[in-house]
C-alpha cells in the first residue's frame, strides 16, 4: 500500500498543500484532480520520490519510501508528462534504454509487441522526432507494458491521446488493478475506469 501523512509540499514562496493525507491499496486507483498550478505534479513527483515533501512522510508498504528509495523505486513507475522520451533514438531503442535505466533486460520481440500493442506497428524504428505528438505519448506509455511495476504513477497520461487511444490505456490500468496494482493518475479529463478515489487540491 502506498500511503502519505500530513505532507506539506513548498514550491518557491507558495505553500501548494499541507496536511494532506492518502492511501492507496491493492486494486485501487486515485484521481488526483485540480485547476492548473494548484500541485498536482509537485504531488506527483513527491509520491514518485523524486523531491521531498518540506512536512509528512510517504510510505510504501507501510515503510518511509527515504528508507529504500532502491526498493520503492523497483516497485514503482512514474511518467511524467513533460517529453520523457528522446527524439534522436527509435521508439525501439527508447524503451530498450528506458529499461537499461531501470536496471532490467528486454527483449526485442517482447518490445516491439508493446509498441504493436500502443498503436505503433511500422513506426519502431523511426527516430522519435518524426513521430507526432500523440506517439510519442504511446512510446513513453508502451512502459507500462514492458515494465511490470506494481504501483503506477501518471501524469496527464492521456494527453495528446486520440480516443482509441484513451480506451485501450484506460482498458490497460484496468488489468493492472484487477490484477492487484494500484496507480495515481492526473487528468483534465474524465478517466474511463471504474470506481476509483478522488483528492481535490
Ligand atoms: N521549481 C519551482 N520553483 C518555484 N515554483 C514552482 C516550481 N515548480 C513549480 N512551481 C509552481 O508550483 C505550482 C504548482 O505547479 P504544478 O506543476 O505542481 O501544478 P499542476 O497542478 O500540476 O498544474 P497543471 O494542471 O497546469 O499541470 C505552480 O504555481 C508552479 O509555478
């Protein structure tokens, strides 16, 4: 389970939160929701482990993530929504790199099935910069496939995504819940999956 107590989160002179508590267990999601600039990514990148809150604690299976960033960082994938993908490399070799980053090997054909699965046959082995805004979004997003985490971690995941494209990935976090994940996810819009808990900032 992944839990935050009373974390208070500073951003150059503004105070974004305080107080601010959340749990998420085995098959549950959270929808955390509000207008532009009120800390939904600065929430997001605390959760993930890669700022620290200025108050509170987070933790992982009832543990202080600070204690094992190693451990919680193998059970958990975040994706941010700024363009964490590189446009000189393929859409092949990016996931290969993402997956050399985490410290796992991947197969080709279990990557290029990924990519086949986001919508991207005939396009694995362009240089990302010739891919358009919303493939790029797919190539960043076929992580979620190849590399199996327990809890994901999103950021406007379906931004730039056409509507084929917002069901297959709403259709993906609903297997990763069923079958026992867990994943905070932001968004503008609706989300397409079930019953999930909700945190307004
Ligand atoms: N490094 C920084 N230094 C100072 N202020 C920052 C920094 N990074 C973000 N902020 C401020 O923190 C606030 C929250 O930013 P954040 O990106 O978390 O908002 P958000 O809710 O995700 O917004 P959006 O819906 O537009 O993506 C904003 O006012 C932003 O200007």
């Amino acid at each position: 389970m992944l839990s935050a107590h009373q974390l208070t989160c500073v951003r150059g002179e503004r105070t974004l939160f305080t107080g601010l508590d959340l749990a998420v267990g085995a098959g549950e999601w959270l929808h955390v929701r509000g207008g532009n600039g009120c800390g939904k990514t600065s929430l997001l990148r605390l959760l993930a482990g890669l700022a620290s809150p200025a108050a509170g604690e987070i933790r992982w299976c009832e543990q202080p993530v600070r204690e094992d960033l190693q451990a919680y960082h193998q059970a958990m994938l975040f994706l941010g929504h700024q363009g964490a993908v590189k446009e000189e490399l393929t859409a092949l070799e990016n996931l290969q790199l993402a997956a050399e980053l985490d410290g796992a090997t991947l197969d080709d054909d279990e990557a290029i099935a990924a990519l086949h699965r986001f919508g991207l046959k005939g396009r694995e082995h362009l240089p990302v910069r010739f891919l358009s805004a919303g493939q790029k979004r797919r190539v960043l997003l076929a992580r979620l496939v190849t590399r199996k985490a327990k809890l994901w971690i999103l950021d406007e995941p379906f931004t730039a995504l056409d509507t084929r494209a917002v069901d297959m990935l709403g259709g993906l976090v609903g297997e990763h819940l069923a079958a026992g994940g867990m994943a905070v996810v932001t968004s503008h819009q609706a989300i397409p999956l079930g019953n999930g808990k909700a945190i307004e900032l």
